[in-house]
C-alpha cells in the first residue's frame, strides 16, 4: 500500500475523531492517493484482496460503527483538489472543498451552483448525491463525470448515464471512484454571486446547529408528506421530540432533522433517535420518512441509517 501511495497510509485512524460527525471507531487502513494513477493502482491491487474498500471523501453525509472498520478507506480528499478554468467549463479533481470551490469559482465570475456554497464536504461527494440546497441539485450543472471503476479502468460518464435525480445519481451504489468533475457553469458578476452566498450561509447558520458535529439532515424531504405534514424536520419537531437525547446524541433544539453529537456519542446512540423519530412520526401521520445519512458496517456496508435502525430496534420509541 505504502509503494502505491508513499505518504498517504494512516493504520489505525480513530474514526471517533478524524470523521466529520465524530462517531466510529479504528479504521484499519486509510489510504490517501494524490494522482489518478495511484487511484487505479490502488484498485487492480484491491480487486485482488479480500478487504472491504469503501471510498470517502470528507465523511460529512454518513457515520461509522463504532466498532470501527475492518478495511481499507480510500480518501478523495485534499491531495486531489486541484481545479482549472477556461471559460465557463470548469475541470475539478473530487477532492475539491465544495464551499471553498463555489467561493472561488464566484471570484473568477462564474455562477449557477451558489445554493451549494454552504454545503460540506468533497465535490465527488456532492455529485455522487446530487446535493445542494434550496432543492437544487448540483447535477443540473455537471457536463461530464471522469470515474475510476472497480477494475481501475478509467471512463468519461456523460449527462445521460449519470441519471441525476433529486438527491440520487447512477453513480450510487456502485464501487466506482469519482475522480473529476467538469462543470459548466454561468458567467456571473463576482459580488453579486459572493452577495449570494454570504446570504445562504447566513440563512444556514441562522437555522442549522453548525456548531456541534452532525451529519446535516438526517432524513429526506419527501413530496408527498411536505404536501401533508411538511418537511421531516417540523413534523419531528410536531411529534415533541426537539431536544430528545440518547446517550451522548440529540435530536438538536434548533433544527428537529438535525442529530447533533454533543461529545462522545456512539452510532447505537444516533441510531435509537432515528428509530424514535421514525416510528413515532409515521405512528402520528402514515409517513414512513426515510434517511439521507449512511451508516457505515464494520465490513464496509454502506446502509440508509433508517435500514440499520429498523433492524436493530423495530419499533422503538424512547420518548414513551
Ligand atoms: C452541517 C451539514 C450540512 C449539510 N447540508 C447539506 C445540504 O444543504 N445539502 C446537501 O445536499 N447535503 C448536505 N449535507 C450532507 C453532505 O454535506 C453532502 O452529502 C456532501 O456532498 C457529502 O460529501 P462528502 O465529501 O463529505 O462525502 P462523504 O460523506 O465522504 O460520502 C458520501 C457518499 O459519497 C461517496 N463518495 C464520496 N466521495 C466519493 C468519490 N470521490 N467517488 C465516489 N464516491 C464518493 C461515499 O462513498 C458515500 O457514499 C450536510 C452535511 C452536514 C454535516
């Protein structure tokens, strides 16, 4: 591992710590590759051993076992950020910081993807999810997707094949690596597009718990319920469960679609707010809502966090 990335193998990271929502325990193997070559080299060899892989890149969108993990992460982080301009079509490596990226990209004039400036987390992350915010999606603006496969073949994926929808692309669930992202973009007057963002940051910090680890909204905006109950956060808010606490997580004051980790909170104790809150607002309103966030197995299995809580506690209701 350390002759394919010299100076990128972490063994025995503790995940409690180095991940964006402070939950998990030692992960095995971290491996930082910091060219295209060391991705596809990483791959052959891994197709060839027994561990589990799981690709990462700043970890904001799931949490891990705490039990840790017995496998190899590969992080598509700093080390492959680098971003070129030509016009309006803007090439970015995966690892690129989606709110520093946005910011940059307004300063050269170039706007369309603002609604994403105060979202965390990698540029591959962020396509692989088409997030944004405002209900916008990144994808809308994604020309062509440059992806590693499980066998370290590189492909070129155009519009089409990457099937964005609201907060989905094709690229899920398969074990293929993201390595750069071309966008086009808008040509836009640089202090209208910073007015821009600095007013969503703002919006966000006014209305989310961004000063204590969490993993963003931890279940989906569904239209069917909005039209109904409205969005996840209010009818987890309606159902009396703002500040509910387990063990070291709580279902944030200030936001109810929020699980804030208030220290040393264990995955067990974000899952048993997921269970709550899942059981007692679909027992209020017939909605079964269902999870944006991943929980992460000791063997790599990447799950929706709702599958893992239902498994673990069918109908539980701490609030009782
Ligand atoms: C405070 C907070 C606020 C948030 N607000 C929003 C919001 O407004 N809108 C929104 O959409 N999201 C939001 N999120 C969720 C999260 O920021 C996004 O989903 C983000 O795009 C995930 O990027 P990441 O690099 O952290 O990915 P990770 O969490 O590391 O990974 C997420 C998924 O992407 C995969 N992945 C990551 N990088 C790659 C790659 N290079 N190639 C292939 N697969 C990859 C992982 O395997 C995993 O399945 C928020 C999160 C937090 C903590």
């Amino acid at each position: 591992m350390k002759e394919i990335a010299p100076g990128g193998v972490h063994v025995g990271l503790d995940l409690a710590q180095a991940s964006s929502w402070r939950i998990g325990g030692p992960a095995d193997i971290v491996v930082e590759p910091e060219n295209f070559e060391q991705v596809a080299a990483f791959l052959r060899l891994m197709g060839q051993r027994p561990e589990p892989v799981l690709v990462i890149g700043e970890t904001t969108n799931l949490f891990f076992d705490s039990r840790g993990f017995r496998g190899v992460l590969l992080r598509i982080g700093p080390k492959l950020a680098q971003v070129s301009i030509e016009g309006t079509r803007v090439r970015v490596q995966a690892g690129a910081r989606v709110p520093e990226l946005v910011r940059q990209l307004a300063e050269a004039g170039l706007g369309g993807i603002s609604h994403a400036g105060g979202v965390p987390g990698t540029i591959g992350g962020l396509v692989l999810m088409n997030g944004g915010s405002q209900r916008k999606g990144i994808g809308t603006h994604v020309a062509s997707v440059l992806v590693a496969d499980a066998d370290g073949t590189l492909r070129r994926w155009a519009p089409p094949e990457l099937g964005f929808s609201y907060r989905h692309s094709a690229l899920q669930g398969r074990r293929a690596v993201i390595l750069e992202v071309e966008l086009e973009l808008e040509s836009a007057l640089p202090a209208d597009q910073i007015a821009e963002i600095d007013a969503i940051i703002a919006e966000r910090a006014a209305k989310f718990p961004l000063d204590l680890p969490s993993g963003g909204s931890v279940f989906l905006s569904d239209p069917g319920m909005y039209d109904v109950v409205g969005p996840p956060g209010r009818a987890i808010e309606t159902a009396g469960l703002k500040g509910l606490a387990e063990g070291a997580a709580q279902i944030s004051p200030k936001h109810a679609n929020f699980i804030v980790n208030l220290g040393t909170a264990s995955d067990d104790d974000v899952l048993r707010l997921i269970a709550t809150a899942r059981n007692k607002v679909r027992a209020r309103t017939g909605f079964s809502m269902a999870c944006e966030v991943r929980h992460v197995g000791p063997d790599g299995d990447l799950r929706v966090a709702h599958e893992v809580a239902d498994e673990r506690w069918p109908g539980l209701d701490l609030s009782e």
